[in-house]
C-alpha cells in the first residue's frame, strides 16, 4: 500500500483514479486541482507517489511544479495527460524518476504503472 | 519648283511619317522631291536631244526618265532605301552616258558636283561606309570619262550653237541641281535639328514627368559598381533625404538595413541573366533611421549602349503590417482549434472516467463489460483529437499512426499478458479528416473488438491483419483474423448486437461498401471516398 496524492483539475477523472487505486489498496492523501496546491500538499503529506496532470488550473503545470518538488525530493511521479505533443513528452523525460500515461487512460494501465513504479523504488 | 516639291510629296509612302526617326523621314522625302525634279529634267533633255536626231540619246534618256519614275514608285510602296541608292545609281549613270556622247565640251559632267553630295543629304550618317562607296563610284566615272577623252567616237555631231545651248543647259541644271543640295542640307537640315531637339526635350520632359511623379520610388543604377546615378522625387521622400542629390554615387545595396547576403546576391545575379529581372521584399532604412518594408523589383536596361539597373521600389509597410496582423489572427485561430481539440478530448476523457466510476457501482459482471466497451468507444473517438491537437494542419490526422496507438489501448483492454494476438498493420502515410476518421476509428475499433473477444477461441497463433490504402480519393480498409469465422453480413441483418449495429451505421456514413468474406477466418472491407 502506498499513499498517494493525486493532481487533476477534472474532478470526474480524480474521483475515477481515487477509486480505482483505493480498490488496488493504495491510500488517496490528497486531491488538488492546481501546481501551487500540489506542492503545499506534498509538503504536508509526504506522499510516497504523485499522480499529476499536466495541464492544470493556474499559472503553473504539472511538469513546472515536479520541478519545484524536485529539489526537496526525488518522489516517484506519473503524468496523466492529453498534452501528448513532443514537446509535452521532452519535458517530461527531463524529470527524474517520472513515467508518462496518456488520457484517457485504462484502469489496469494506471494501476501497473503504480506497482511497478512503487516496486522499483 | 514648290511645286515640283509637292508633286514629289505627293509619291511619299504613307508610312515614311511613321519612320523610325524625324532625319529618315525627311531623307525619305527628300528622295521622292529630287527624284521629282530629275525625272522633269530628264523629260525637257528627252525632247532636247530628239531635236538632235540621235537616237542613242533619245533612247538612253528615255531610260532614265524610267529609271527616275521608278524611284518615286519604289518610295512610294515602301522601298525607300533601296529607292535612294537606287536614284544615286542612276544619277552617276544617266550623267556618265551623257557625258560619254555628248562629249567633254557638253559639261554634262558638272552634273557630277551635285551628285557628289547627293549620298550626304539622302543616307544617314551611320551609312558612312556607303556614302563613301557612291563618292568613290562617282570619282571613278569622272576619272574614266578622262580617261576615255569621253569617248571621241561616240560623240555627237551637232552646230557650235546647238553645243553653246546644251553646255549653258548643263551648266544652270549643274548650278538648279547644287542649289537644291545645298537648300536642302543648309535649311532643310537645321528644321530637322530643330525637330529634333524639339523631340528630345519633349521625351525629356514626358521622361522626368513619368519618372518624378512615380509613386514608386525609382533608380537608375550603375551595373557593376551600383551606384545610384539617378533618383526620383519618391525616392527622396521615401527614404527622407535632403534631395536627390543625396543618393548620387551611394551604393544602392547600402541603403537595406540589413547587408544582403551571399545566397541573395546569387539570387538577384542569376534572376537577372535568366529572367531578366529580380523581385524580392527587402526591409529598409532611411537617412533618418526610420525603417520601411519595400517590394523591390530589379531589371536589366541599355543605356547608349551600356547596361543599367532600373530599379523600383514600393514601400509596401501597410500590407506588411496587414499580412501580420492576418498572421496573428490565424495564429490565434489555430491555437484556440488546438485548445478545443484539447477540451474535446479532455471531455472525452471526463465521460470515459464517469463511466469507469459508474461501472464501480454495478454488481452485473456483463455490465461492467459493457461500460468498458463504451469507454474503448470513447477513447477511439478521444485519440482522433490527440492526433488532430499534434498535426499541424489541425484538420487532419495520419491514420497509420492512429491504427497503431488504437491497436495498443485495445490490446491492454482486452487481451491479456498471458495471451498474445499477432497484429499485423500495413497502412501508408494516409491522412483523413475528423468527418471521416471518427466514423472510420470507431469501424476499427469494434471489428478489432470483436475478434479480440469472438474469434480466437481455441485458435493456435491469432493473427489480426489491418490494410489500408488510399487509390486517388477512394480510401479502402481491411481488417481479417484467422479466427473461427463470424458472418458479419447476417449478424447485420438481425442487428442484435451493439457492435455491428455501429458497423453498419458508420458504414452509411462514410458512404462506404462493405464486402465480408470468410477464408480462414473473417475478412471485412469497406471502401468510401474521401
């Protein structure tokens, strides 16, 4: 089981993705719509993985906010998207420790890419 | 003799007033006014010598009264340098054959003087090889008629005074016919002079007229060097100068703001000795430092004999901004299409994931089945909009790499790891609109669907092949597995079934035809227009 805070500025596909990953036995932290919220929640909660949206409400995205998070910590992270141009996917290879899935995604997709990312780490 | 002049006016061709210069005008003119006169003279010499008896005169004069007569014609039609040698020719003729029979005493050859000068009024200048010929001709049937003592044998017999009366005729003619050399080349030539600067400072003004109140700016520029060497009122103003005066000897390529590079200067040589002419838009600067966006156009021009570049510049900085703005605005149009791409898919998304949350609260494993099929529907909808929001066009999708990516989310929805489905893709670079690749995408995604589910049960090595093609504006799919065999056209015609219900629905969208056949499993085409 691993706590999890999720970053999605739909709330139909947050509350999708918390059951899901609850059902998987995984515990949901924290829901936040926005880059800023995402980083007072990681400071708050100490997560041990981050499911983030790029694309997300203010003035800040999701790849811009792992940045920030990424000089406190080296916190697994998964970006969902529908940004899946190349230039989406070369900033998200500059992240450390961080997979990419794009929306709409499947349940099992999301699933095994937590467990694998929690087994490695 | 006015008179003469006018009757000789009255053989003029028409198009000699239309001749290609004001002095070969008057030349031609002069021609048929002194072939006139000659033709006259040669008439009233005709009856003289019929009052000699002889008949070798008589004949020989009747001859050239012809020949003179012939010249007028020969003007008249348009021969009109042919017509003026040809009245020179029979001058140094007519007077030698005279001369030759009427003998030294006779003077006919005092003819010769007039005739001398005939070739300086009648030819151009620039035929100065000719009229030094027609000279030297003339020279020469003067030195063979000394030669020959003008032929004593052949010289007439007639009384002292008949002889005084035809030298005194001679004389006067020689004197009538130099009057009217030198009349015409004095008066007649310096009218034509008149004209003729008249003409230049006319064309000079019509010239800086056209050229001053150009709205363009213009430039005559040397070939070579480039230096400007003329500039119009425009040019001053549109480059904010003092005067004209400004750009003399100012290289033209000075006056870009940026230095023209190697790959232009390549482009405006070789536009020039091909086409002649160069155009491009060049950004400029003026005297005061201000900058200017001008459509310039280059052409290769002679100038007495020396090649110029005649240059014209249009400030086109209006249309410029215009085409930014243009530019801008569609910018804004194509980002704000990308953004609802964007938003369709995100909704997309959004309905697939209320269906996912909708799916948790039904216990009927066959219903969650069937949430999952429409979230499998959705997404092949959804990933139409990803394609379109990464294309540039954002109108249009590659459906090869769209079959791929489907190909990858249906295989991880209903194909486990422990189970592998060979899939075989052959699809060129094709590229369809939403109209069709949504109805299109959503074909492929039930059949893909259906084999995945109906058609491997206890199939050794399942193999699902997708082709697609594209033959002018007729699209064509296939989509076979080597499954148990499933007859599409019935299952069509019972329609109990979501999936081939969709199928044929989508099929009569696309204006498509259908053809099912089941060779070693099930082989579907369709083929539609696109």
């Amino acid at each position: 089981m691993a706590n999890i805070i999720i970053v999605e500025d739909e709330a139909i596909v947050a509350m999708e993705n918390k059951m899901n990953l609850h059902f998987a036995g995984h515990q949901i932290v924290a829901i936040v719509s926005s880059a800023e919220a995402a980083i007072d929640a990681f400071n708050l909660e100490k997560p041990d993985l981050l499911l983030m949206d790029i694309k997300l409400r203010g003035e800040m995205d999701g790849i811009e906010a792992m940045i920030v998070i990424r000089q406190k910590s080296n916190i697994p992270v998964i970006f969902l998207t529908g940004n899946s141009d190349a230039k989406t996917k070369q900033r998200v290879q500059s992240i450390s420790n961080a997979s990419y899935l794009q929306k709409p995604v499947l349940t099992v997709e999301i699933i095994d890419e937590v467990n694998k990312i929690l087994s490695n780490n | 003799m006015s008179l003469l002049l006018q009757i000789g006016n009255f053989f003029l061709n028409p198009k000699a007033k239309a001749a290609k210069n004001i002095a070969e005008a008057k030349r031609i003119k002069l021609t048929s006014q002194i072939a006139t006169v000659s033709l006259v003279i040669a008439v009233f010499y005709h009856f003289v010598f019929l009052s000699f008896n002889d008949i070798r005169l008589t004949l020989s004069e009747l001859v050239f009264i012809f020949c003179y007569f012939l010249v007028l014609v020969l003007n008249f039609v348009g021969y009109s340098s042919f017509s003026k040698f040809f009245l020179i020719a029979t001058f140094y003729v007519n007077f030698f054959v005279i001369s030759a029979i009427c003998g030294e005493e006779a003077c006919v050859h005092l003819l010769y003087i007039p005739a001398l000068t005939a070739p300086l009024i009648l030819l151009d200048f620039a035929e100065i090889k000719l009229i030094v010929l027609l000279v030297i001709i003339a020279f020469l049937c003067l030195i063979t008629l000394y030669i020959l003592n003008f032929v004593p044998s052949l010289t007439i017999q007639i009384s002292a005074k008949q002889m005084y009366n035809l030298k005194f005729s001679f004389i006067l003619t020689s004197m009538v016919g130099q009057f009217i050399v030198i009349y015409s080349m004095i008066f007649k030539f310096t009218k034509t002079e008149k004209k003729l600067d008249m003409n230049n400072v006319m064309l000079e003004e019509q010239f800086k007229s056209i050229f001053d109140t150009s709205f363009d700016a213009l430039f005559i520029v040397e070939y070579k060097e480039r230096r400007i060497i003329k500039a119009n009122s425009r040019a001053v103003e549109l480059f904010e100068m003092e005067n004209e005066y400004d750009f003399y000897l100012q290289n033209g390529l000075d006056l870009r703001k940026e230095p023209i590079g190697k790959k232009e200067h390549l482009s405006i040589k070789g536009d020039i000795a091909v086409k002649g002419f160069h155009e491009n838009e060049v950004l400029y600067k003026t005297k005061k430092g201000n900058e200017f966006w001008g459509a310039l156009a280059i052409r290769l021009v002679f100038m007495n004999g020396m090649p110029y570049q005649s240059v014209r510049i249009t400030d086109i900085t209006d249309q410029k901004k215009i085409e930014k703005q243009i530019q801008t605005s569609l910018n804004e149009k194509e980002i704000l299409l990308a953004e609802i791409h964007h938003r369709v898919k995100n909704n997309l998304a959004v309905i697939s994931g209320l269906l996912g949350l909708q799916a948790n609260y039904v216990e009927d494993e066959k219903a969650k089945v069937l949430f999952e099929e429409s979230r499998n529907r959705i997404h092949s909808m959804a990933l139409i909009h990803d394609k379109l929001y990464q294309n540039e066009t954002l109108a249009t999708i590659n459906f090869s790499e769209y079959i791929h990516d489907l190909v990858e989310h249906i295989k991880k929805s209903y194909i486990p790891d422990t189970w592998s489905v060979k899939f075989n893709i052959t699809c060129n670079e094709i590229f369809l609109d939403i109209r069709n690749a949504v109805p299109c995408g959503l074909i492929l995604n039930e059949l893909i669907s259906n084999s995945c589910k109906h058609a491997f049960k206890d199939i050794q090595n399942p193999e699902i092949k997708i082709v697609c093609s594209k033959m002018g504006e007729k699209f064509t799919m296939m989509v076979s597995d080597n499954g148990i065999g499933f007859d599409i056209e019935n299952g069509f015609k019972r329609a109990n079934s979501l999936g081939l219900t969709l199928i044929q629905a989508l099929s009569e969208q696309l204006g498509g035809k259908v053809n099912t056949t089941f060779v070693n499993g099930t082989q579907f085409y369709i083929s539609f227009e696109v």
